[in-house]
C-alpha cells in the first residue's frame, strides 16, 4: 500500500513496532469522539521511534481525520495483512496525485472504496465508477485547456517587449518515454526585454517548421514518417498544436463498410485521428506514458487503431484504463502549468504596464512638482477666483501647466486625458492640479527642504536660535524662527518656520520656543547661543526670553543683534543736538509734502528732468527709526537734488492763483537755511560709513571676530572725522552750496546775542552762575556744540553697545575673542581669559586637552573653538528678511492662508539655495495621499 508523503509500503515494513503503533493508534481513533484531540495526539505517539521510522504515517492520519471515516482497529490490520494495494496509484507519483487532486480526499474515498469491496469479496473497484470519476476528470482537463486558450487570448494584444527563458520540471515516476527514470517537461515562462510569448512560442517550434507547412501538423503519423524524438520540445510544440482532431466531409471506409465517426470527439479531449494511416490515436498516452509501455501495448498500439466495429465501446474501454488515466493526469498537469505560465506571463505583463504607468505618472509629477517650486520660489499665488475650464484666468498654477502643456508632449497628453474624463457620467480622472494636489506638493517639497536643514544641524551638534515677531496683513502677530549654525566650516543661518502668537510675554515664548525645537527634533541643551531684538519680551534680565533659556541652558549666551545695536546709535546720534532734531523734523516733512500727493511729487520729477536733462529723475526717501539704511539713502538722495527741491518751492509760493498748500511750500522754503546745508554735509558722509557697517552685519556668514573689525573699523573712521581739517572741509561745501542757492551764513553767533550788564557786586560772588564760553567765530561754534557733539554721542554708544560695558555676555565674547588673534597663540599656553572661556563654553574633555596639553596640541582643538565661536549669532537680519518675505507671501488677496501652509511657503521662498531632489519629494508626495 502506498500512502502519499511516505518512501515505502507497509507490506514491506517489517518492523512490528510500527505495526504496534498503527494498530494502537487504530484503536485510539474510535476514541476520537469522546476525547480531545490533544488526548488522542498523545495515545497515538506512544512508540515515537516508530512513528519517525514512518514518514507517512501522520500524514494518513490526518487523512482519515478530515475524511471523517471510522475504521476499527481489527479492519486496519485485516487490511494491512491482506497487503492489498490501492488500484490506480502504483505508477503515480506523489507529486502527480497532489497536483491532480486533493490527496487527502483520495485517500478517504480509497478507504470508503475498499470497505465497500469487502464486502462485496471483489478485488478491483468497479468499472462504471472509476469510469465516471475519470470522466469527471477530462472535463476539468478541458476546461483548463479552454481556460488556457482564453487567456491567451485576453494577453494577446497586451503582450509587452518579453524574453522567455527555459526552465525544466521534473518528476520522478516510472512512465518516462526515455531511459531515464525521470519525465522532464520542459515549460517556457519567462518574460524579458524585447522578446514577446508569440516568439517564445516560435522559438520552440522552429525544429519542426517544415511540420507547420503540412496540412496537418500534429498528425500522430508523423513520428514514424520524420523519425521525430518525443523529447521536451516535441512535447511542447503538441501541446501548442493540441490533437489531431480534423473534421472531414468524409472518413474513409474499410471492407465492411465502417469509418472513423467526428462525433466520437465529443467528451473524448484525448482523441485524435491520423488522416494519413486512417487509424486514432490517445493523444495523452503518446506524450505522456512510459515507453516500454506504449509499445507493449496489446490493445490501442503504437501505429494507431483502425478496427470500427464497437469503436465506441473500445473508446470508452480505454478511458476507463488505469494507464490511459494516469497519462491523462500528467496531460492535464501539464496544461495546468502552461495555464499558470500564461497567468504568471499576464501578471509579468501587466506589472510591465504598471511600471510603465507609474514611469508616466512620475514624469508628470516631475514637471507640476517643478512648477510648484517656481512659483513657491518666486512668492507668487497658485490659484484663482474662478478656476472652472470656461474662466480667463485659472489661477498662476493651472496657467502655467497650460503653458508647458502647449511645449511639453508629457502634460499635453496628461491635460488632455483629464479633459476627456470631466463629462458627467465619467469617472474624474486624478488630474494633479486640486487645491489639495497643490498643498500637498508644496509640503513634500517643504518637507524635502527641511530634512536637510535639519540633517546638516544634527551633524554640527551646536547651534543657536535667531527670533522674533511681526504682524501680518491679516493683523495676526507672527514669530520667525531662525537656526544658526556651522557646518563644514561654514556658517549657516537657514530659516525653519513661522507660526502664530497669541501672547507675546516672555514665558508665551518659551512655551512656544521649546514646542519649535521638539517639531524639528533639536535639542535645548545644544544651544550655544540666542539672537533677539532689545525688546523688553526679548532681552529682559529676569522674564525675558533670553533669561528664561540661560535658566535651562547656562550655554546658550544672550547677543544682542548688531544691526540693532548700530541703528539705535544712528537714533541716539540724531537727538544729540537740536540742530540734528530739527534737521531730520524738516527731511521727513519734505518727503511728505512731495510724496503725498501726486500732483505735487509729477510736479517736482518735471522740475528735475528741467533742471538735470543727463540725469534720471530721483525719489526722495523716507525716514524711519526702525529701518536701518534709510537715513543714508534719504540724506545721500536729499543732497543730490535739494536746489530743485527750493526751486519747486519757491514756484509753489509764486503760483497765481496760490494753491492750496502755497502756504506749506513757504514755510518749509524758509525753514532751509545755511545750518540745513551744514547738517547735510555732516551726516551724510559718517551715515555712508555706518550704511557700509551696518550691510556688513547683515551677513549671514558673519561671525563675532568680524564684527568686532567692522565697528573697530567705524570708531577708527569717526575718531579720524573729529578733526578741524575735516570739519573746515564740510564748513567750506556747506557755504558754496548755500552761496549757490542765495543763501549766507547767519552773521550772529547762535546763543551769543548782546547781553545786559552784569552789576559789579555781582560779578565775583560764588553765588554767581557761571559765564557761558564765547566762541570767536561762527564756524568755531558749530565745529563745537554741532560737530563734535554729534560725533562723540556717535563715538560713546558704539562703545556703550558695542564693547559691553557693564555686559557680562560681552565679557565673556571679548575673552572668547582672543582666541583669533593668531599672535595669542605664539606662546605655549593661551590666554588665561581665553580658557575661562572656553570652561562656560564647551565640555570638559576640551578644556582638559586645552589645559593639559602645551599650545600646539591645542591647534587641533581650534577648529572646534572656532566652530563654536561662528555659532554666536550676529545680526537678527535673517529673520527681518523673512519678514520682508512674509509681505510677499501674505498679502492682503491671500490673508485666508493657514499657518502651515504659509510657513511652507515662507520655507521654499526664503532657501532657496537648497538643491531639491524631484525622486525625493515624489515618494514624500505618495505617503501624504
């Protein structure tokens, strides 16, 4: 008896404890329904090294099991002594019968089979069955060669570029056609490149071409007449071609009159008929059974049958054979697979067209991704009032793809499939262009751009924060956040977000500065340093946001923005005298009375076209204390064009009939004077310094060391003006200019008028005041009280700003200062204010080596030093610059921006210089939908 899974039969077991074990677990079986099965499992492994010894024992016992058959322990081993087979599966492998059908199953019909024969005392099971049971089985066989044929169909006109490669599936059986134990069927199933299925299937049949050029190339004749070896590849060219199933008008007859009848075809699948030897043939047994066998065949031989009389009968005789059935399983299997080679080729096929589809989809999320970034870029908006097909103007996004569209072959197609499916009962095809396909590529892009800011912070460890707040045009109060950092020894201010503020208040900000640094995953320990404005929420010493941090983080020093510190100099200046007072008071009211209205400002561009025709027409400026350029510009433009400001004045005065403002136009014409001319020759070239100064702060690569040179570089240019020579030289440009317009300097010395005399007895009393210093000249005295008074105010808050008096932050700068200047580290130990330093600054690994070590074991360490050192901020100018951006961004037709999306937006405009990589963003894209 064979059972499926096992490597031998139990007729030739001889061990008895296997025996022992069957039967006892025969008996454990009827207990089956009584106990668990876990209790039967355990009664069944008594003699463990018996059942191992059987490999198939357990597999037999799940059979039973799932069949639900109760078989006692005295049948079993009557059965087993008997030693009696299981007919129609000697010659089968094991493979054969799980491949035809479920083992399991056959093992319990086999069972039901052999009890029934019992008692009936015979030994083959019964003809008519096993009849009808095999003819079950050539149905299925047909339909899979139908279901194999129409799948060949569906694929044929979608077949893609292919290249088949062979593989060969061996079974182990005695019906081999060749010497070998073993049948090698050879299926093709693989795709490739540029080959098709239709030139594998050429490929197989060229060794029989001249076949396809009879008028029956699968006659069975054939084999005798070519001498053709029915080796893999003749198998597969029949299996291409299929039987010899021709359908004459008439089949010839023989002696008594019979012929061959076409209807015999009919639920005979395996039936073919040989026009040349008017005989036919089973077309599974002449491929697929053993050759020994087919030739010794005494019915159904290998020239073919021809005897008519009771042809039916013999047809049905040998359908029912168990030879003729195993050939019809391994036919079958064999079609099974070319069934599962075509689905796999289909499913090859159809991967092909998805790559394809997903390669198409991705060239055109390269392009709208591309636009996306331009127009992110540029600050422009995406979309439009009305972005329905039948508006004029779609929104600059949809534009613009229309636009490439008319250039661009990919979005031309794209644009015109999604046409195509907006009719009303179509399925919308994913067009790409929605408001939400629009917000969710300017994310990924945002989102590809801020992985690499923050992966570039997480390799310099160190950094510090630049913030601070403006409002919108939407009057909601926004704060910038900024990171400053080294990286690869250089320095890097890159903007992170912006995002919504309901309460300015130090701990607000707090709360909010450490939610910033969560969302983008940085560390409050690794500040070294913080960057604000002197507003009291800000830089306050006890709630300010600066001391708030320093409480968390004693590293991360408080600096003061420099720009702001210089332009709160240029503020302080300006007040340092009442002639500066009134002369900025008369510049601003000049830009007021040209610029707020547009008759007067087109009347003073035509004076000045008269007045200069070589020279392009200016603007005058405003001023403004927050703005840090726009006194030298407004001073410098002034200077240029003041005689036709006093021309258009002096006209607006002599108008007939007077206009309205005439009035204005007088008092501001007489308000100009010699003192107006002085302070202008004055201002304007210290202004020019400090403008020069002031851009240098601005840089996002300056650091510390060079800051400290800029503003040595502005007290050495203001130390070098407070001279006479100097003073003499503005005094003189000041007269010729006035001279030139018709103006004289004033002849009485301002706060010098004639005086009542002092009586004697008074006049050297200790009770009396003391006398007010002359000065001989004119020019003497504004050299004094205006001149010099202007530049020392200048002189001492740049000192007072600039140089931390009374700053203990700036204490330790200055100190940490010292480690630039190359002649500190000549010597074998740095300065000892450089290593206190560095003991507040960095951990104590560094300091060790600094201190334990002679000065050129240090060297190596500087580079650190110094990376931390460019970490400090300097200037604030990166986030007024992103508010500049944020007036672009936000403008009062997109004020219904979110918060997120504008950061986004604010993110892409600001860095620019961050290189995008389309693939990235295309698979951040697929996880956002």
């Amino acid at each position: 008896m064979r059972i499926p899974g096992g490597q031998r039969t139990l007729s030739k077991c001889k061990n008895y404890s296997l025996k022992s074990a069957i039967f006892n677990w025969a008996k454990a079986w009827d207990d089956v329904k009584q106990t668990t099965l876990a209790n039967a499992r355990s009664k069944l492994l008594q003699n463990e090294e018996a059942v191992q010894d059987f490999d198939g024992f357990e597999p037999y016992q799940a059979a039973l099991k799932r069949g639900g058959e109760e078989a006692t322990a005295d049948e079993i081993m009557e059965w087993l002594e008997a030693d009696e087979g299981y007919p129609g599966f000697e010659i089968m492998t094991d493979e054969e019968i799980a491949e035809s059908m479920d083992w399991e199953r056959v093992m319990t019909n086999q069972m039901r089979e052999w009890k029934e024969r019992k008692k009936r005392k015979k030994k083959t099971l019964c003809i008519r069955e096993m009849r009808a049971c095999w003819k079950q089985r050539a149905r299925r066989g047909q339909r899979l060669e139908e279901g194999l044929e129409g799948c060949q169909r569906l694929l044929s006109p979608h077949r893609m570029n292919a290249e088949v490669e062979e593989t060969a599936i061996q079974e182990k059986d005695v019906g081999v056609r060749e010497a070998e134990p073993e049948l090698q069927i050879t299926q093709t199933v693989e795709v490739e490149g540029a080959a098709s299925q239709e030139e594998a299937d050429t490929r197989g049949r060229q060794t029989f071409s001249h076949l396809l050029e009879l008028t029956h190339p699968n006659d069975p004749a054939h084999v005798q007449q070519h001498n053709i070896k029915c080796d893999d590849s003749f198998i597969q060219f029949c299996n291409s071609t299929g039987p010899c199933q021709p359908v004459l008008s008439s089949f010839p007859k023989n002696e008594k009159g019979r012929s061959f009848q076409k209807k015999w075809y009919e639920n005979n699948t395996w039936l073919e008929y040989s026009p040349s030897l008017d005989a036919m043939f089973c077309f599974s047994c002449r491929l697929f059974m053993s050759k020994e066998k087919y030739t010794s065949r005494k019915t159904w031989k290998p020239e073919g049958v021809n005897q008519w009389r009771k042809a039916l009968d013999r047809i049905k005789d040998y359908s029912a054979s168990e030879s003729h059935m195993c050939s019809m399983v391994r036919w079958n299997n064999s079609k099974k697979r070319s069934l599962e080679a075509a689905f796999e080729m289909g499913d090859r096929a159809s991967q092909a067209a998805k790559d394809r589809e997903k390669e198409k989809n991705r060239e055109i999320l390269c392009r709208l991704l591309a636009t996306t970034l331009y127009l992110a870029r540029q600050g422009m908006p995406f979309r439009g009032d009305d972005e329905n097909p039948s508006s004029q103007n779609r929104g600059n996004f949809i534009e613009l793809v229309e636009l490439f569209g008319k250039y661009d072959s990919i979005i031309k197609l794209h644009l015109g499939s999604v046409k195509q499916k907006q009719g009303p009962a179509k399925r919308p095809l994913v067009s790409l262009l929605s408001n939400r396909s629009q917000n969710d590529m300017i994310r990924a892009l945002a989102i590809s751009v801020k992985r690499v800011i923050q992966k570039e912070i997480q390799e310099s460890k160190i950094f510090s924060i630049l913030m601070d707040e403006t409002t919108d045009a939407a009057h909601t109060e926004q704060v910038s956040f900024v990171i400053r950092y080294v990286h690869y020894m250089k320095i890097n201010e890159r903007f992170l977000q912006v995002c919504n503020i309901h309460n300015t208040r130090g701990d607000s900000l707090e709360n909010l500065l450490i939610a910033l640094l969560e969302e983008n995953n940085l560390k409050l320990e690794n500040i070294r340093g913080q960057g604000y404005d002197g507003a009291a929420n800000m830089s306050g010493r006890f709630n300010g946001l600066q001391s708030r941090i320093l409480k968390r983080n004693p590293k991360a020093l408080y600096v003061h923005c420099q720009a702001h510190c210089l332009n709160l100099v240029l503020v302080e200046s300006a007040k340092s005298n009442i002639c500066f007072v009134s002369f900025f008071n008369l510049v601003e009211k000049l830009y007021a009375f040209v610029a707020n209205s547009s008759k007067r400002h087109s009347a003073f561009i035509e004076m000045q076209k008269t007045m200069y025709p070589d020279r392009r027409p200016l603007e005058l400026k405003k001023l403004s204390d927050t703005r840090w350029a726009c006194r030298e510009t407004a001073l410098c433009t002034l200077r240029k064009v003041l005689p036709a400001v006093m021309q258009f004045l002096e006209e607006m005065t002599q108008q007939d009939p007077p206009d309205s403002s005439a009035g204005d136009a007088m008092i501001l014409l007489k308000s100009i004077n010699f003192e107006f001319f002085l302070c202008l020759e004055i201002t304007c070239p210290i202004f020019q310094v400090t403008a020069m100064a002031s851009n240098a702060l601005q840089q996002k690569d300056m650091d510390l060391g060079a800051a400290y040179k800029v503003v040595n570089g502005v007290l050495q240019g203001l130390a070098h003006s407070r001279t006479e020579e100097e003073f003499d030289n503005m005094y003189k440009q000041a007269t010729e200019k006035a001279a030139s317009v018709g103006l004289d300097p004033p002849t009485e010395i301002p706060g010098q008028a004639r005086r009542r005399k002092m009586p004697a007895k008074y006049k050297f009393t200790a009770t009396t005041a003391t006398v007010d210093h002359t000065f001989p000249t004119l020019q003497d005295y504004y050299r004094v009280k205006v001149y010099y008074v202007f530049v020392d105010t200048m002189t001492h808050e740049l000192r007072r700003r600039f140089k931390g008096e009374d700053n203990s932050t700036w204490e330790i700068l200055n100190a940490f200062h010292s480690l630039t200047i190359p002649e500190n580290w000549k010597t074998a130990n740095p300065p000892t204010e450089a290593l206190q330093a560095v003991k507040k600054l960095f951990v104590t690994s560094t300091l060790t080596v600094v201190k334990e070590n002679n000065a050129h074991v240090v060297f190596p360490n500087l580079t650190e030093l110094l990376k931390t050192y460019g970490t400090l901020p300097v200037s604030t100018a990166t986030v007024e610059r992103s508010f500049s951006k944020l007036k672009l961004v936000k403008t009062k037709l997109r004020t219904l921006c979110t918060e997120e999306r504008l950061s986004e937006l604010l993110l892409l405009a600001i860095e620019k210089d961050i290189p995008v990589n389309l693939s990235e963003v295309i698979d951040i894209f697929k996880l956002l939908l």
